[in-house]
C-alpha cells in the first residue's frame, strides 16, 4: 500500500477531506436551520392560544417585541383608519397571488395610557387579485367603533420599494413615514406603533364582505434534519470511494506483480454440480415452453 504516499493517492486523499469538511458543514447549517425552527414553533404553540391580553402587551414606544412574545393575542378597541390602508404584495396565500390588507387600528383611550395615542397596523387579512392585477378591490373594514383580536408579530425588515400606497415587506418605521399612513393618522393626533403589528384574528361587528383570514402559522420542522443526516452520509461516502477505490488499485498491482513473477493466476471457482431438485424444474420449464 506505499502507493497510498505517492502525490497523486495524497491528492485524492485530500480531496476526500475537503469534500467532507464541505459537506459536514452544510449539515450543520441544516441542523441550525432545524434548531430554529424548534424554537419558533415552542413559540407558537405556547402564545398562539394564550388568553388575549390587553393594550399593556404592545411594546413601548422605541421597543420591538420580544420574540418570545411573538403571536401572543391581544383585544383591542378603536377606530380603523382606511384612508391609511397599505396593500402587501408577493405574499401568495396556498398558491393564489393576492395581497394582504395593512390598515392602521386607532386605539381607544379606554384601552389604559399605553393604548391613548397610539395606532397599530393590522393585517386584516389576504385578498386575491382580480382581473386587475395591480390593485385588487380591497373589502373596507368596520366603520364606527370596533373590538379587534390580533396576534401580535415583530416588523420586517426593508425589502425593495414599492409604489406608494404599497409595501414589499411590513417595515413599520418606514410605513410610518409614508404620506399614505402619517396623512391618515394626523388627524387623530396619533403615532404608528413601530415595534409590533397584528395579524387579525376576530374583529366586532364583522362585515360581510372581508379579505380571507390568515391560517395559523405551521408548526413543523421541515426536511431540516433529514438533509443533515444526508450531508453527513455525504462526507463518509467520500471516504468510502476512496478506499474502494485504492484496494481495486491495490489488487491490480498484486495480479501484476503475480504475472511478472510467473505465479499462475488462481483457478476459477468450481462450478456446483446441479443437484435432483435443478434437474426436475429444468424438465418442468421446458415443458412449459413447448406448451405455449
């Protein structure tokens, strides 16, 4: 096996190396992306049916919501501001383009000191496109006072740019800014909460035309853990070829050196006579053959 420390048996043995270190790596990084996903989902089975809790739940002004309080429900009471409405785009709901419906959520005074003054955007929903598929025709919500639960989730970050009046990514800040939510809002005298917003859960009095409710967020894993373990078997079968490989190699060098030293190369492997019950279904199968 000294052929193993030639350049080009070192080479190949650190191309299996590397192709292993390579394919270790993108397993872990499927077993982080299988890590988070747990985390999310303990998330969201311990908040998503929690008791709604009140206007205190909303981060303060300058905070974000704290992940481990991502979906929590909250009930509130106010006014919607449709004149602030945001459409969502490129967000396909089970296979259908379509839009979600921001529309900024005036809250009562009533709600305690942390709701007065404040406005959060809800995503009432998803609505599909039409024949037009630039702006679809958006259902207005409740006029008057209105009882809202939403599950609270954390904004987005910045993705592209969009025509006014529409948003790639939920980015609070930046929504906040735009004429189309700060005109709305003016008048009220109030500020977009900029740490969290709501995905709409139930809403009194309902109306009869309305976009379609989100589902519940999955709870599952993926095929994380399944392409992790098949990463790993990856790098061992790099191994793996490479011993096949070198003792094919070796036992050619052996027939050659056997040949040059004039050792006759081993008798074939006896052939085993065949017994009574070989002999009976030989006979079977040839009167079958003669019979069709």
């Amino acid at each position: 096996m000294r052929f193993l420390l030639t350049r080009r048996w070192l080479g190949g043995l650190a191309l299996a190396v590397a192709f292993a270190v390579v394919c270790v790596g993108l397993g872990l990084w499927q077993w982080d992306r299988r890590t988070a996903r747990h985390a999310a989902n303990v998330v969201i089975t311990t908040n998503y049916d929690r008791p709604a809790a009140g206007a205190d739940a909303l981060p303060a002004d300058g905070d974000v919501l704290p992940g481990d309080e991502e979906w929590r429900p909250v009930a509130l009471s106010g006014r919607y501001a449709p004149e602030g409405t945001v459409l969502l785009r490129q967000r396909p709901l089970d296979g259908t383009n379509g839009v979600h419906v921001l529309v900024p959520l005036v809250l009562d005074a009533a709600d305690g000191t942390p709701g007065a003054g404040r406005a959060l955007l809800v995503d009432r929903g998803f609505v599909p496109f039409g024949d037009d598929a630039a702006r679809p025709e958006v259902p207005a919500p409740p006029a008057g006072e209105v009882d809202v639960v939403a599950h609270l989730r954390p904004p987005e970050p910045a993705y592209g740019d969009a025509p006014e009046g529409q948003t790639r990514s939920i980015d609070l800040p930046a929504l906040a800014g735009t004429p189309t939510v700060d005109d709305a809002l003016a008048p009220t005298g109030t500020a977009l909460v900029e740490g969290a917003y709501g995905v709409l859960a139930q809403e009194e009095p309902s109306v009869p035309e309305a976009p379609r409710l989100l589902p519940a967020p999955p709870v599952d894993e993926g095929p994380h853990l399944s392409y992790a373990f098949q990463w790993w078997v990856f790098a061992a079968g790099g191994f793996v070829g490479y011993g096949v490989v070198a003792r094919r190699h070796a036992a050619d060098l052996r027939a050659d050196a056997d040949e040059a030293a004039g050792v006759p190369p081993p008798p074939p492997p006896r052939r085993r006579r065949p017994t009574a019950e070989d002999e009976e279904d030989a006979l079977v199968d040839a009167a079958e053959r003669r019979r069709s």
